[in-house]
C-alpha cells in the first residue's frame, strides 16, 4: 500500500465507510507512515469540529433552486441503456465496498415495505388523494392546471399511480399545496407558468411570496421567470426580500428582456441605497448598452441632496 492510497481512504476510514479489509490495511499503514498518521489526525480533527457544529436547515429557496437544477439536470441526462442499468451484481459490488449504502438500502427497503402496508390498510385519518389534500411524496406529476371560467375555482389533474383531479378555491390549503408543488417541480414549463399565475393571486401569503420569489431566480423558464417577477413588483417597496430579488434578477438573469422589466420594476425604490449600489455598478461595468444606459438615467434622475 502507498500514501497516496492511504491518504485518498482516510476520510472514508474517519466516516466509518471503508470495508474491513481496507480499514486493516490502513490501520497498517497509518501504523508505520508519520505523514499519513498526521493526516489521519487532521481528518479526526475536522470531524470532530464539524460534530460540535448543528446544521442549518436549508431555506425554501435552496430548496426549490436545489430542485429545479436537479429536474434540468434529469431532463438533459442520457438514460443508461440495456441490463446494466438493473444488474444485481452491481449493487453487491457497491455494497461490498460500502456498508453504509447497504444500510441505507435495507432501511429504504423496510420502510418501503411499511409504507406499503399503510397505505393497503384501512386508518381512521384521510388517505393519499382524499379530502385532505394529497402528500407531495406520493405525486408523480402535475399534468394540467386551469382556472374555471366565470368561477373562482381552480382545477388541477395530477398523478400518482393512477390520474387524479383536483378541484377548489385558491383559498383552499390542497389547492394551494399542488400549486406548489407544480412550481417546484414539474418538468413541463407551461404548467410551471399556470401554477405561478394562480399562484400571483394570493402574494400576500409568506410561503407563497417566497416560491415567486425562487420561480424568479431559479427556474429555467424565462416565462415563467417573468410572471413571477411581474407578480412580485407590486411589493417592491415594502418587502426588502422582493427588492433584493429583482436586483438579483436585474444582475444575473441570463435574458435581456427580465433584466429590462427588473429595471423598470426598480424605479419607485431608486433611492434606496442598496438599489443605487447595483445601478452605479451597472452604469460603470454593464456590457449591454441598453442595461447600462438605463442605469444612467436612473441615477442622473435621482433627487440632488443639499
């Protein structure tokens, strides 16, 4: 065995990742190498340091941002092709060599077993797709969102095993769950934009106003990208969260026609400092002529100060 060897399990081995063969084999190692023996104590070092540390808990924007990438990166994949892709003897291999997967694929596959049996069996609470709203765990898909002419109703078909459809209010907390959820999460962009339409009805709402405000920076839409920033102008003055975003929107959105509408939504609150920080910026290093001659006058009509 080698250093570079050692030094490329040691973390594996602090984690409790390395097979016992090779746990061995390092221990020996580690036993007679200075350097790598070192290393091994740096490593315990961090963890125990990382240990003392509490995680944070992810905001709804990492979330959703976290989300979107993934489905883009799902919907740009190549799928792997022939027997490969459900040959057993891969995942023996990678459990030979990895305890922990094999730990985690048994207790995913005793908690599915579980969750099937809850599901078969009757319970006195509601069940999957009933009145009391679907759990996104179990929704394969947003298919369709409509609202009904002349009514203030609003109907979503959607999938888990089999199509379902739902039908209700804005007002109504199932509705609002799909709605969403489809924002988060669908793979079609149209239906992405109806859910942040309906969804611009009720900005008032905190949760609500927080996925407008990661449709508008993650998604990969620019439609939809757009209706979510026109749905959060309307309180650029008063929620420093939105203001923060347009600019956000203003400085990294990759189409030209968000960043002018940004900039457009951006005129009340010209005056705020951080504003005038991403327009003077702008006015100076901007390469899109019309971005940055647009900064210019927005701050040449500035108010003079005596």
């Amino acid at each position: 065995m080698n250093c570079e060897w050692a030094k490329a399990n040691i973390t594996l081995y602090v984690y409790d990742e390395l097979a016992d063969d090779s746990r061995y084999e390092l221990e020996q190692h580690v036993s007679r190498c200075g350097a790598c023996a070192s290393e091994l104590d740096t490593v315990r070092a961090f963890r125990t340091t990382m240990s003392a540390t509490p995680p944070g808990e992810p905001t709804p924007n990492l979330l959703a941002a976290s989300r979107m990438r993934l489905q883009e990166a799902l919907e740009t994949a190549e799928p792997q092709r022939g027997w490969r892709l459900i040959d057993p003897m891969i995942w023996l291999r990678q459990m030979k060599f990895s305890p922990a997967l094999a730990a985690v694929l048994l207790i995913l596959g005793f908690a599915g077993g579980i969750g099937t049996a809850w599901r078969l069996v009757p319970h006195g609470g509601a069940q999957i797709g009933t009145a009391a709203g679907p759990a996104e765990a179990s929704i394969s898909g947003i298919r369709e969102i409509h609202q009904v002419p002349g009514s203030g109703q609003v109907e979503i078909k959607y999938d888990t095993t089999v199509p379902h459809t739902a039908e209700g209010s804005l007002n109504d907390a199932r509705i609002q769950q799909l709605l969403l959820f489809a924002a988060r999460n669908n793979y079609n962009p149209g239906v992405r934009q109806n859910s942040v339409d309906l969804l611009s009805q009720k900005p008032d709402e905190s949760h609500i106003r927080e996925m407008l405000k990661a449709s508008l920076l993650y998604d990969t839409n620019p439609g939809v990208r757009l209706k979510a920033l026109e749905s959060l102008a309307p309180y650029i003055k008063e929620d420093t969260g939105v203001r923060d975003a347009i600019l956000q929107a203003l400085q990294n959105d990759t189409n030209p026609g968000i960043r002018a509408e940004a900039m457009s939504f951006l005129q009340p609150v010209r005056a705020d400092s951080a504003v005038q920080a991403v327009l003077q910026k702008l006015a100076a290093e901007e390469r899109s002529d019309f971005i940055r001659q647009q900064a210019s006058r927005m701050l040449a009509s500035l108010p003079e100060i005596d």
